[in-house]
C-alpha cells in the first residue's frame, strides 16, 4: 500500500534523523505484515471494498503517529486490530447518519466491490448486513480472526460479558435468518 511509502518524515536535526529512520523502519516491518489481515478484517466488518482501504490507510496513519505509545512492540498486531476496528466502527456510525443513494452500475464483474460480491455469495455472510455493528465486528474477531471472548474483550476495551452476550445474541440472529424453520427462527429472536 502507498501508505506505508507516504509515512512522514518528522525533519529535524541530523542526530534525531538516525532515530527518525529507525523508528520508521521498525513501524514499517511491523505494519508490513499486517496488511492483507486488517485489511480483510476492515472489509469484513465494513463489507465495502473502498471504505476498507480508507479505514486501513487511516489507521495506519493514525498508528504511525501513536507508535510511540506502543509499549510492547510484540503486542502490535493486537494494538493495531483495536485501532482498525475503532475505525470501522466509527465508519458504521456516520454511515447509519448519512443515507447513500446506490446508483445503478454497468454488470461488469471486473469493477464490483470484491467485499459485495464475496457477501452475495455466501448465504451467511450476507446475513451478518442484519447485525448491529458491536454484533457484527464481534461475529468476525470472533470467528473469522478465531480469536478467544477475552482477547475480544481485550481489543475492544469491553468487559467479558459483553462480548459473550453480543455474541450469542448475534448466533441466535444468524441462526434464526438461516433457519428454514418458522418456529426456530421466533426461538432465535427471544
């Protein structure tokens, strides 16, 4: 990504350049791995392929500039998780404020959003649009990053019992939007 080459250069004197360059080198090997993977996690919780980009180039400016804050360079991964999903959150919010007309687009498969077309396709994850966002960005660390309740807990700085209650409240909703049983999916809804 063009991000990782755009990083600024905060200037200064010659000694503070050496440092400057370091500290550049060591975010950048630590970003560089993570890319395709929070990418994939923006995509997943956004379910648009462009608002994923943005979300990831803003976290990674926004990591870029609190890099310094980091206090276990072994824990960056975890630390910029929290900081992407910060920001699809943030981005689900101003989405539900602001109503996007869809225009109609020529049915070339080349142009279409690969987030959408992945989501059309796969029944369940087409039902995951149906969730809160909380619901959702849960559903997906949870099942999609495999990661366990308190590490979720851990990212999204909430206690345990939120997560475990978002997350079964999120099944029961998957379960009952799959079932083709009537009566399962009234069981799911309470």
């Amino acid at each position: 990504m063009a991000v990782l080459r755009a990083m600024p250069d905060p200037g200064g004197e010659q000694g503070g350049r050496a440092v400057d360059d370091e500290r550049r080198e060591r975010f950048l090997a630590a970003a560089h791995g993570e890319l395709d993977r929070i990418y994939r996690l923006a995509g997943l919780i956004l379910a648009d392929a462009h608002e994923a980009e943005d979300a990831v180039q803003d976290a990674l400016a926004s990591a870029w500039q609190r890099f310094d804050e980091l206090r276990d360079p072994g824990r960056f991964g975890a630390w910029l998780d929290r900081i992407v999903v910060n920001g699809c959150r943030d981005r689900l919010r101003r989405r539900a404020t602001i109503r996007f007309v869809p225009l109609a687009a020529e049915d070339d498969s080349a142009a279409r959003d690969p987030f959408q077309a992945f989501l059309e396709r796969d029944a369940l994850l087409a039902n995951l649009r149906d969730l809160t966002d909380d619901e959702r960005i849960v559903v997906v660390l949870r099942f999609w990053m495999d990661l366990s309740l308190a590490a979720i807990a851990n990212r999204l700085g909430v206690p345990l019992g939120t997560v475990k209650s978002r997350l079964h409240r999120a099944l029961g909703r998957l379960r009952g939007a799959l079932s083709p049983d009537p009566s399962r999916s009234a069981e799911a809804d309470r």
